[in-house]
C-alpha cells in the first residue's frame, strides 16, 4: 500500500483492493475509486492545471479566474488567482454507478494534484 497526505488532501494505492484500488480525500471526506477512474482524474486534473498554468502571466495579481473542464467521466473546476487556487471534482459516471462530489482548498489544492501526479505516474 502507498499513501501520501498533507494538510487537507490524501491519497492511497493499494493494487489488491479490486475493484477500487486508489482512495482520494479532502478534509472531512474520502472515496474509493476503480484504476480507470484514478488514471482519469489523474490526466484531468494535470490538464485544469496546465491551463492554469498557461494563463498565470496574463493574470494581475489580484485577478480572480475560474477554469472548468469537462472530461467523461469527471468535471472539473478551478478557481483562484494567479498563485492560489481550490479544486473542486465530480465523478458523473454511467447510470446505476455511484457519484461523488469533492473539493480542496486553496491550501490543498496543489500538493493534492502534484502528489496525484506523482502516485498514479504521468499520463
């Protein structure tokens, strides 16, 4: 089993618990998630922090942005300025299947997607 935590935010992999091998967290809540479902969110979130990333010298300083992205089976939104942003998740999967609703806080927000980089491998 891997697991990595900081304030707000964790992560763990443990390959034996089929179906749902991957838990992601935030303060005061946690779900289990399937391979496909950790390597989507995964590659999402890699992909809402580029696009940040893109635009944080077109930004002033106090400059509030919103950023969203659509990729089956999650949404995604950011919102923030040019240095601290939150992230907030939802998991619309097919009917019958389970949703879920999440968020980090400015705080965990970063460390949270850096380390989901780093536990699930680079898409």
């Amino acid at each position: 089993m891997i697991q990595r935590e900081g304030e707000g935010w964790r992560l763990a992999w443990d390959g034996s618990r089929q179906p749902f091998p991957a838990l992601v967290g935030g303060d005061g809540w946690a779900v289990e998630l399937t391979q496909a479902e950790a390597e989507a969110l995964r590659d999402a979130v890699a992909e809402l922090v580029a696009q940040h990333q893109s635009m944080v010298d077109q930004l002033m300083a106090q400059e509030e942005i919103e950023l969203e992205l659509e990729r089956d089976p999650w949404w995604l939104i950011i919102e923030g300025d040019r240095a601290t942003w939150a992230l907030r998740v939802m998991l619309t999967p097919a009917p019958g299947q389970r949703a879920l609703e999440g968020s980090w806080s400015e705080m965990a927000a970063a460390p949270f997607s850096q380390a989901l980089q780093q536990l699930f491998g680079q898409p």
